[in-house]
C-alpha cells in the first residue's frame, strides 16, 4: 500500500522540477538527487505523453542516460507495485516528445529488453544507485525505454 504522504510530496517536486524545465531549460536540466539518495545533480528530461484513457497531454521530469544517440529512461517508480502511469500512455502512442534542456523533439519509445535491457540497467543504476533498490523492493521488472528520435 502506499503512502499518501509520500505520494504528495513526491507530486509536489515532481511539479516544482518540471516547472522549473519549462521556464528555464537551462536550469532545469540538470537535477539534485541528493535528496532522493542519489549522487547529485543528474541530468533529465520532459517526456510528454497523451493519457490513454484521458486524452490528456502530461508532461514528466525523467532522469536520463544517453545510448547510441537515443535517450534511456527507466519506469521505476521508486519501486512500486505497479507501473508509473506515463509508461502506461507511453505504450499506447506511436510517438512521443521529448525536451533535453532547450532541445524539442519527437522520438519513438521502445521497450528493451534481454541483453540490451541488461547494459542500459547497468549504465542506468551506475548513475543513479537508487534504482537498484527500487528494482529489489517490487515484484515486477521496471521497465527500461529507449526514446528514439525521429
């Protein structure tokens, strides 16, 4: 079961954070994740997606790690049971938009998977340790997505 103090607070910087992008890009790109257990400031992006059931456009601040000219973001979730909901609308579009720093574009998302997924975790979890306990703490394999610009 989760938290809803937890929840809050979490949609509470998530907001702040991609407030923050969209105003200045600059600023906004590079995020402390310090507070979060991370090392400090990591790169991220803004992901928009179209709720598959809502229709609604929902733009989202993902940590990122750059592959082969295309953009890895995992669907932690900080661990829960369940998948992120932008992952959900990720799968049900063909393409999606992508901003790094001041830099808008549109890529195709694809799920990896075997050996690929294995290198892109590894790289993932190196730069931000957290995601390997959020990986220990569920059930399910969270998700790794290459966002292919096209």
């Amino acid at each position: 079961m989760s938290d809803p103090i937890i929840e809050a607070s979490t949609k509470g910087w998530i907001a702040q954070h991609r407030d923050q992008y969209l105003k200045n890009p600059a600023a906004g790109h590079l995020w402390d994740s310090s507070f979060a257990g991370g090392p400090g400031p990591l790169p991220t992006l803004l992901l928009t997606t179209v709720g598959a059931k809502s229709g609604t456009s929902s733009v989202m601040p993902l940590l990122y790690g750059e592959v082969k000219g295309a953009y890895a973001i995992v669907a932690s979730k900080g661990g829960a049971p369940k998948h992120p909901g932008w992952y959900h609308n990720l799968l049900a579009q063909n393409v999606v938009t992508v901003q790094v720093a001041d830099k808008v574009v549109k890529a195709k998302a694809r799920v990896t998977s075997g050996v690929e997924r294995a290198n892109i975790w590894k790289q993932m979890a190196a730069m931000y340790p957290p995601y390997t306990q959020y990986q220990d703490k569920t059930q399910r394999e969270i998700p790794v997505v290459l966002l292919e610009p096209i």
